[in-house]
C-alpha cells in the first residue's frame, strides 16, 4: 500500500476511508525528535485537509512503543549545542501540532500498542477514543526531568481526571498501566495488545460507516471547551516549560539519564 504522506517518521495508509499512520522511529521507540515533531504538525494539518477521502485516523506505533515522548537524546544535544533564544521555535512548533490536531474533524482514535509517555500520552489524549494495550505504562513524567508539563499535560489531564488526581500523576510523574488508565477514566478500553489494533480498527470501520457530518459536528461542540483551554493556557504552560529547560533541575536530570543513574534534585542536595 502506497505512503499517503511520504513523510520520513510517520507511515501514512489510506484504506476505504480510514487512514492509519504509524509512528516510525521504533529503534528510539518512537521517541519525538526534531523532525518527528514538525512532521506531526504537518501530518494534523494533512489530514485536516484531506477531510474528503479521509473518514477516520487510527494513530498508532511502530515496534513494542507507541511513543516515548520527546528524544531525551536528542534532548541532551540540545543543550550542549545551545538553544534558541527564548526557545521561540519549541512553543511555536508546540501550539501548532495542539491546534493542528484540535483542527482535525474527522475522528482520530488511539491505538496505543505499547507505552506512552509524556508527549507520546499527549498524543494518545487528544485523539477522539483510546484504545491500549492493558499492560502498556501511560504517564506524563515531565517532572521527573525537571520540566513542566506544558505539551498537554496541565490541559488534558485536568480535564481527564478532575483537579485533584491530575495534580497528583503531575506532581509525581507516576506512570499508570492500561488497565488503572481505563479504571480511572483517562482511557477507553485496555485490551491484550493483540486485540489493540484491530479493535481500534474496527471503531473507525463503524464511525466510517456512519453519520458523517453528525458526527464530525459532535466532536467539534465536545471539542470547544478544550481549544479554549489550549487558547488559554498552552502558551503560558510552553513559556515556563522554557525556564525549566535551563533550571539545574533538568540539566541534572539530562546528565543522570545519560549515565544511567537517578537524578538528585538540588533539594536532595541540601
């Protein structure tokens, strides 16, 4: 089956009206590098306008991974190099691939066959329906290297969960398996991880077979609260996340992961 997209990280498949693509850095776990990150931007915005042929979007992962959140390799890269000044690119890149796939009208829906952690959780909220492997850890651990939660964490998870527990896996990083994600609500259906992809497959097989334009129309007046809240917040949330890039805490953090050890924080210093 021909590419869709011919982009490098993301395999695209159009099948009678659902599309799958499949996150493809499986040696990395499908750690979201530079070029992953502007390629998700552009895959939302593809699809969006693609809204005649494509009906549905099952999201899913390459290998044992669905997505592992942002490339802490590339991470420590980055700060050896230097970046940007003021980060301008990380929160323009950032709010972009948000509304990018807030703009999405068809129903997008996760197949989460392995873990997802930080942006890789993100990822698998934003879609419509989540389907995961039961085993599969979900989680936002920003925290546990120094940084806010600004790529969806502080939006999606409030709103998942209510205040209070999503302060809680915020606060901790804790990570979650499929099964207390669908117990708690943050997920729709933990399932064995062979039955992910085709149950996932088989929801888009129906809504594609279903009422269009009901529902599309659904899923934009249930959407409306949460643009407002990538409107209101996301930019803030990315401008602090920007200070926690050059805090201690992360650098410790990125040098800890590299020699393979846990960080010590500086309040474990004192």
């Amino acid at each position: 089956m021909d590419d869709r997209y011919g982009l490098t990280t993301i395999r695209t498949e159009l099948d009678g009206g659902v599309l799958r693509a499949t996150l493809n850095r499986p040696e990395r776990m499908n750690a979201i590098n530079d070029v992953m990150h502007k390629e998700l931007c552009e895959l939302f915005a593809r699809i969006a306008a693609d809204s005649t042929e494509v009906e549905v979007v099952v999201l899913t992962g390459a290998g044992r991974g669905f997505c592992a959140g942002g490339d802490f390799k590339q991470m420590a890269e980055n700060n050896e190099a230097g970046y940007d000044d003021g980060f301008s690119q990380l929160m323009i890149d950032s709010v972009a691939m948000a509304r990018n796939i807030l703009a999405i009208r068809q129903p997008v829906i996760a197949a989460v066959n392995g873990d997802a952690i930080g942006l890789g959780a993100t990822l698998a909220l934003f879609c419509d329906i989540t389907y995961i492997c039961e085993t599969a850890r979900i989680g936002d651990p920003h925290v546990q290297a120094g940084l806010v939660a600004a790529d969806g964490g502080v939006v999606l998870w409030p709103m998942l969960l209510g205040p209070a527990r999503a302060k809680e896996y915020l606060f901790t990083g804790d990570l979650l398996t499929g099964r207390e994600a669908e117990r708690i609500g943050l997920v729709n259906h933990a399932l064995p991880a062979e039955e992910v992809l085709p149950a996932a497959e088989a929801m888009a097989r129906r809504l594609a077979n279903g009422a269009a334009l009901a529902i599309r129309f659904n899923k934009r007046l249930v959407n409306k609260e949460l643009e407002e809240r990538v409107d209101r917040i996301y930019e803030m949330a990315l401008a602090m996340e920007a200070v926690t890039f050059r805090s201690a805490d992360h650098l410790e953090a990125v040098k800890a992961f590299a020699e393979r050890r846990p960080p010590v924080f500086r309040r474990g210093q004192r």
